[in-house]
C-alpha cells in the first residue's frame, strides 16, 4: 500500500468506518488536545493576542485537517504547505 493510499483509509474511511461522533472523540483526545496545549501558553504569555482558546483551536485544526486530506494525494506539496501554515500562524502572532 503506498503512503499516499494510506493517508486517504485514515482520514477519509477512518470517520466512516468509525463514525463521525467516534472520531471526533478520538481527534478531541489526540491531536486536538495537543495544539490546545501548544495554543494555551502562548496566548496566556501574549504571544498570540488574548481570546478564546477553542475557537482558534477549531480553526487551525480544520485548516490542517484539510491540508493533510490534500497532502495524501499531493506529497509533492508538502515544503510548500509547511511553509504556508507557518506564515498563517506567524501571522496570528501579537504585534510587538
């Protein structure tokens, strides 16, 4: 099997094999609750602007779950859309 037809069981058959509310469960106990931690000090230290954590947190996990479904069938891309999702989260830095 190859790593492109992999990534696509995972993230497009694994919630219809599971179930939506399953693998939302599993995203919100794995990786969600990741990026929460790496989101909570930065915006308590000011280095993202005060707000509300969750949304934010909602935000930037569908725009990386996005670029992960993209990524399975365009691996090429991959340089390209690190460096995108850098610029986008320096971007959300607060001004200083």
């Amino acid at each position: 099997m190859s790593h492109t037809k992999g990534a696509l069981y995972l993230l497009v058959d694994g919630p219809a094999v599971l179930g939506w509310h399953e693998w939302r469960a599993l995203d919100e106990a794995n990786s969600a609750r990741h990026l929460r931690d790496a989101l909570a000090p930065l915006v308590a230290d000011g280095t993202l602007p005060a707000q509300p954590l969750e949304p934010l947190l909602h935000l930037l996990s569908g725009a990386m779950n996005e670029a992960a479904l993209w990524l399975a069938t365009e691996p090429s891309a991959l340089a390209d859309t690190g460096a995108a999702l850098g610029r986008l989260l320096e971007a959300l830095r607060s001004p200083r």
